[in-house]
C-alpha cells in the first residue's frame, strides 16, 4: 500500500524555499548590477560637469569684423568735437590778435591825428626841440623799411603833450614824405619812444629829419 510520503511535501516546501532565496539573490544581485552600472556610467561621463567661478575672457585675436556701430559712432563724434574744438579756439584767438592790431592802429591814427592838429597852427620850429630827439632803427629790425625811433621827454615840472613833425627828404633836399607823432599827457620826467615808419619804398634812400616840436 502506497502513502504519500511527508518527504514529498517536505521537498515541494524545501523546493519552493530555494527557489524564492534563488530569486531574492538574483534580484539583489540585479540591484547590485544596476547601482554599479549606474555609478559606473556616471564615472564614465566625468562625474557632476565641472564650472569655474571666474570664466576665462574669450580670444579677440579669433574675432573679425568692425566694431559695434554705435562705439565707432561715439568715437567718430569724439574726434569731431576736438577737431571742432580745436578750430574755434584758433579762430578766437585768430579774432584776437585782429582785434588787438586794430586797436592799436586806431590808437596810433587818433594820435597821428591830433599831433597834426596841434601843430597846425605853429610858427617856426615850435618850443620842444630840445625836449625830442631821433635815432634811425636797423632796417634788419624793420623789414627793410625806413624808420626812426622818436624820444620825447617832458623836461618840465608840469604835465605835457607834445607833437612832432618828421619829413623824409630824398638826395635832393626834397620833402618826398610828412609824418607826424606824438605823446599825451606825459609827467615831468616822463618818456615816451614813438615809432615812424616811412610808407616809401626802401629804394631810392631817403633822409629823416625833425622839422617841428611843440609842447602843449
């Protein structure tokens, strides 16, 4: 008579208990597999990619191409305001130095002038001769033109103006050119070294010489 044994039960259990351990141990040895493969693939890629805090500036040698407009705009302006700048300042200047010969022109004229009106109406030679004297300046100093240094000194002991008269006479003897000079309002013993230049040409020679002085 046959009887199922207890061995045959005792094995299925023995059977199935091995075979759960079997698929725990594949199932950890999976996990296993997958933590290395995925600790393995992160190795493979370089770990966490790498930032440097301060970046390395880029090569401008590689660059090509023209500056951004609006900077060589600024740059263009720049230069223009200077140039701009630069001419007005000659100008102004330009207009000074004019400004400054045309003063002194018109001083030199208003005192030409009233030199002529006062002698106008003087007899003989006038009562400053002694008072004015005449030197003859290098031609080299006056471009080649002819031209005397008049000194006149107020030798009294009250304030005076004086008037001259220069002629420019040629080998003859002959007034060829007049010119008048003066200075105003000198204190006693004061000086004034007043210029007269021909307006002849340098050829033929000519001869300067004091005809008048007036004190007034």
């Amino acid at each position: 008579m046959n009887h199922p044994t207890p061995a045959t039960g005792s094995t299925s259990r023995v059977g199935r208990r091995a075979a759960h351990a079997v698929a725990t141990l594949v199932v950890a040895t999976t996990g296993a597999a997958l933590l290395v493969s995925c600790g393995t693939d992160g190795d493979d890629a370089g770990s966490a990619p790498s930032f440097s805090e301060r970046p390395s500036p880029p090569d401008t040698a590689s660059f090509t191409g023209s500056p951004p407009s609006a900077l060589a705009s600024s740059a263009s302006a720049a230069v223009e305001s200077a140039r701009a700048s630069a001419s007005s300042a000659a100008a102004s200047a330009s207009a000074r130095e004019a400004s400054r010969k045309a003063s002194i022109g018109a001083e030199v004229e208003r005192s030409r002038q009233a030199a002529e009106d006062a002698l106008k109406n003087v007899q003989g030679r006038g009562n400053a001769l002694g008072e004015v004297t005449m030197t003859g300046l290098p031609r080299a100093e006056t471009k080649g033109r002819l031209a005397v240094l008049v000194s006149i000194t107020n030798r009294t002991d009250a304030t005076a103006s004086y008037a001259a008269q220069v002629d420019f006479l040629d080998s003859s003897g002959k007034v060829v050119e007049t010119q008048f000079v003066g200075a105003e309002d000198l204190a006693p013993g004061e000086r004034a070294q007043p210029v007269v230049t021909s307006r002849e040409p340098a050829e033929p020679a000519l001869t300067p010489k004091l005809v008048k002085a007036q004190r007034y």
